[in-house]
C-alpha cells in the first residue's frame, strides 16, 4: 500500500535529521513541505511567533490539542525549562504514531505526552487522571469548530488561572468565526492578533493569543 505524507515526513526526518536535535528536525520538516508536500505544521512564519509567546510565558504545563506529526510539539518542548511538561492530544491515530517516532528523534519525548483521543473527552480527564492542576498555556491547532467549545470546556473544567495564555492557529485560514466571535467580546479574556501566514504559501493567516482574566 503507498506510503502517507505523513510517513514520507517521518521517513525525511528519519533520513535527514540530525538526532536530539529539535531544531535540525524542525528544519527538515520545513524543508521538505515547502519544497515537496504541503502540510499543516504551524511552520517557520507562525512558529516564530510561537516561540516568541512560549518564551514570554516560560510555561511549566502546556497543553496543545492538535499534534498531527509532532512540529509544533517539538517548537514548544525546546523551549520548556527542565521539569515542564506538553500534553498534546490528537484524534488520528496514524498521526498520533508518527508524532511520536518525531517527537523522539528530536529528543524531547521526556517533557512530551501524547494522547490519543478526541479533545472534548480527554479535557475532563487532565485534573484526575493526567494530574494537572493549571494549564499555563494552550495551543489550539486541531479542528476550528473545536476553538471555541473547548475554550468553554477548559473554563468549565477549572484548568485556567489568572494569566493562563492561549494561543489559536488558523484564525484567518482556514478560519474560526465562532471562536473569535467568542473570545474577543469576552471580558474574561484579553486579545491580541498575530498577522502572518499560512504555513509555507503566501495567504494571509493570523494567531490569536487570549490572556485568560479569571471567572469574575
Ligand atoms: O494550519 C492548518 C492549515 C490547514 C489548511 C488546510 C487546507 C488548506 F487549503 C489550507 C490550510 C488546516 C489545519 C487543520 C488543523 C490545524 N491546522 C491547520
Ligand atoms: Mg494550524
């Protein structure tokens, strides 16, 4: 049977990557998508924003919901102090394997989990069963629709603090109406939009990151 992308990525990564070296490995997946297939990694534009808010916010737990093969994972956990953790949850099983053959070749599979299922089921289980108390900061990179009710889902669970960060993907292209239409007429967060652009192409895209104000 053919290969998928998203085995030909590993198989570049695998190949090409210099091992333990996130950022050799970050390199090659750019590479490659830029030059032989298209794929939705956050990528070199929006990822430098990426960095820049991870360093701002000096994270000890991070969730991500999305991970697809790894690239945003890695992009985090390279920047993570030493007893930070990512939780990173992904629905696809293919992606989820991948993701983790690439999140090891980085070498940052000790401060990365990933966990397979979908986000609204796995939410509710993060205080008992994957002991988190408090998310410093979220990445929402997964389905759009997802943004705004897993926003809501994460408020309602009680792992957002004063000060907690969230960082959306796409909210240009592909776009998330309803998520912004929540987020930015909220007095419970305070917004701020990243213009740059879809990963690898020259379509405007944007970031949206949402500073959590507390339930008053
Ligand atoms: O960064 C992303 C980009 C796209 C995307 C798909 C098809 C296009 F023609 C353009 C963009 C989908 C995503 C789905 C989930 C998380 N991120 C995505
Ligand atoms: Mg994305």
């Amino acid at each position: 049977m053919d290969q998928s992308k998203e085995q030909r990525i590993l198989n570049t990564v695998s190949y090409n990557a210099i091992k333990g070296n996130p950022e050799s490995v970050l390199d090659c997946i750019d590479k490659y998508c830029s030059k032989s297939e298209w794929a939705m990694n956050v990528g070199d534009e929006k990822g430098l924003i990426l960095d820049k808010i991870v360093e701002e916010t000096n994270p000890s737990v991070v969730l991500e919901l999305g991970t697809y093969c790894g690239y945003s994972a890695i992009r985090i956990a390279r920047l993570l102090k030493p007893k930070a953790r990512l939780l990173t949850i992904e629905f696809n099983p293919e992606f989820a394997s991948i993701a983790k053959e690439i999140i090891e070749i980085a070498g940052v599979n000790d401060k990365v989990t990933i966990l397979e299922g979908h986000s609204e089921d796995i939410i509710p289980q993060l205080k008992k069963k994957y002991e988190v108390e408090k998310l410093d900061f979220v990445f929402l990179d997964h389905w759009k629709e997802r943004y705004a009710p897993d926003t809501i889902l994460l408020e309602e669970c009680g792992l957002l603090r004063k000060g907690s960060v969230l960082l959306a993907d796409n909210i240009i292209y592909p776009g998330a109406p309803e998520f912004i239409k929540y987020i930015r007429n909220n007095k419970h967060f305070e917004c701020t939009t990243f213009l740059s652009h879809l990963e690898y192409m020259k379509v405007e895209d944007a970031m949206e990151k949402a500073v959590y104000l507390g339930p008053e």
